[in-house]
C-alpha cells in the first residue's frame, strides 16, 4: 500500500482527538491532506464505547462538551456508553471530521527528512506534525502478586466488567481506591454473597465540595509531575474520593471497611503475612490503566524518571510531537483545552512552511 502524505496525524477519536480535530478544522488544515485522524475503535465513542452497561448518565461526574456542539438531553438511567458514543458520531458528521477506522497504529518513526512515518495495519502515512490522543482504556494495568497464576476462581480488570448479574452469590474481592472501584463495588455488593474490598493506600473520601480550586490545584499537581519526566498521578491520588449520598449509605451497610491489600493469591482466595485470609471466587482489579503510548516506544521520548516530559501539551525530547488526554489533561474538560492548546502551537511552528506551498 502507497504511503500517503498529511501535514498533522491525529491518533486517537475520544473526547481529545474530536476536540483537536476541530479545532485543526477551524485552524485552516483541510480534512484529508492538511489532516486525518486514526481510531482503533470499531466505531464512534472512544472509550466510552467500551464502558459498562450499567453505567448510567446520572453515574457519569463532570462530562463537559466537545467544542461547538452541546452534549444532548438525554435521560439519567440512559446508558453512558450508547449516548455519549451516538454523541461523538454526531460530532464527526457535524464537522465532517477525516476519521479513519478501524485504523490500528503499530509504531511510529523518525526519518530523515524530519517528518515522522506512522505504521499502521493499513499501510503508512507520513506526518510534519502527531497528535497522540490515545487514552489508557486499551492498557489496562495488572499488579503482580505472589501466587496470581494459582487462583482457581475467576480475575477480571476494570476493562472487562459488564454489570452485577454475573457475580450473583459469588464471594468478591475488589482491589483497588479509585472511583471505578468503588462504583464496581457498589453494584457487585447488591448481589454477591460478600465482598472484601482492599486498598494499598486508605481511601481519602473528602466531605468537602469539589470546587473549580481544587480541580485547578489537581491539575497543577499532575502538570508538575509531567513536566518533570514523572508518570502522571492519578486523578484520585490527587483529588480524594467526594463522599456521595451513595457513599454514605455503601459506608453505613459496611461495604466500605476496607482492608489494605493482600500479600499473597491462593487458590481459594487472598491472605496476608499476619495471618489472616478471605476466600474468593472472584478477583475484580479495578487497578487503573496507564498511557496507551507503546507506538511511539521507538522515538524513545521517556525520560529517566519513567514519564515523559511534557511543556503543555508539547513533549519537549520532540516538538513535532503533542500528547493530549495524557497527564493533566486526562478529563473532558482538560482534553479540551488541550487540543485548542496543541493545534495553536502546531500551527505557529508549521506556518511559514505552509505559507510558502
């Protein structure tokens, strides 16, 4: 297959490739040779295609607007994953995006003629400019523990949970303090014959409203780290967990006392050094996701402390190179401020040899 030509490749279609893609549209770049925008997914929504069905509107904090078409009206039990990906369709046709699926990027690499080639599993395509709006929902992280592989029963991540049915009179050990943990181990525990949920850390539920301040200082802290060559915090590990009516009643019914986490897996369940041990059937490891970044492994961007460092949006090892919904802009919100950001400095730097075409 021929290797075609763009000025700006965009990887990704979730909230930050949609909102850069608009933002290149109205930038001047033309859809198709100015820029195109490829999605591994089977169809329009990002990761939120792949959310699961029982997570309904109304569960959904802080879901902001892509650029120039408002979020619809729709129902609070209307399931998150149908309505926000019938939104983001509408939004490709609104602005007559060039988005190109399902287009699986392997790898990305440097030539010599200062452009980047981006390898597909559709042929080539060579970019002046990459926006990696790739999320983390295609890497789900799995933490080693001793004896993982002995466990009988049945383990599954975040990314693989399709609702409460299946756990019906199962004993259930959920891992991890984050949001989706606890939303998880609030649907299991209607049905399951008991839960056991574990943290590494206490969960820090905060009474106090989450005001635009504290959301500005989350963000300040995660920018930091990220400008440092740091691997980006996590949001909660940043912001706490607000203390919901929901949680309050989960807290009340003891679905909450928690336990740190084990030490080892058995076959029957988890234990710790102290001797205690809680049998399972099931392992839910609601235990994050990290950056979908292997394809640019090859341009060796990370730094000696695990991250990559970042300037903004820009990553300062390459400058053709901007990474959005990655560290402090890993919400709706800040992937929206981040494509305007990204496509305003690519569109400074690729001026002039634009001008001169």
């Amino acid at each position: 297959m021929d290797e075609r030509s763009v000025d700006v490749l965009v990887i990704g279609a979730g909230q930050a490739g949609l909102s850069a893609g608009h933002h290149l549209g109205r930038a001047g770049f033309a859809p198709g040779d100015g820029f195109v925008i490829l999605d591994g997914g089977d169809g329009p929504g990002g990761a939120w295609r792949h959310r699961w069905p029982t997570l309904r509107l109304d569960r959904v904090h802080g879901f902001h607007d892509l650029p120039g078409l408002p979020f619809p009206v729709a129902g609070p039990d209307r399931p998150a994953a149908e309505v926000v990906s019938a939104y983001f369709a509408a939004y490709e046709r609104e602005f007559d995006l060039p988005v190109r699926r399902p287009v699986r990027v392997r790898e990305v690499r440097d030539r010599a003629d200062g452009r980047l080639t981006v390898h597909t599993d559709h042929g080539s395509w060579t970019t002046r400019a990459l926006v990696n709006a790739t999320g983390t929902w295609t890497r789900p992280f799995w933490p080693h523990y001793p004896g993982r592989a002995s466990f009988r029963g049945r383990q599954l991540h975040t990314a693989d949970y399709r609702g409460p049915a299946e756990f019906a009179g199962r004993r259930v050990v959920v891992v991890g303090g984050g949001t989706s943990a606890v939303q998880l181990l609030a649907e299991v525990s209607t049905v399951a014959a008991g839960t056991t949920w574990v943290t590494r850390r206490p969960p820090d539920f905060r009474d106090e409203e989450f005001t635009p301040e504290r959301g500005r200082a989350a963000v300040a802290l995660v920018d930091a780290a990220v400008r440092a060559g740091r691997p980006p915090d996590s949001v909660v590990g940043v912001t706490g967990l607000p203390l919901t009516p929901e949680l309050r009643r989960l807290r009340e019914r003891g679905v909450l006392d928690r336990l740190p986490v084990f030490d080892r897996i058995t076959p029957d369940g988890v234990a710790w050094d102290d001797g205690r041990f809680v049998p399972a059937d099931v392992i839910l490891w609601c235990t994050g996701f990290r950056a979908a970044l292997d394809h640019l492994a090859p341009l060796r961007l990370r730094a000696p402390g695990g991250g990559i460092t970042m300037d903004g949006t820009r990553v300062v090892a390459d400058e053709r190179i901007h990474l959005i919904g990655y560290g402090p802009s890993a919400s709706t919100i800040g992937a929206n401020r981040a494509g305007r950001a990204a496509v305003r400095e690519i569109r400074a730097r690729l001026a002039p040899a634009r001008a001169a075409h």
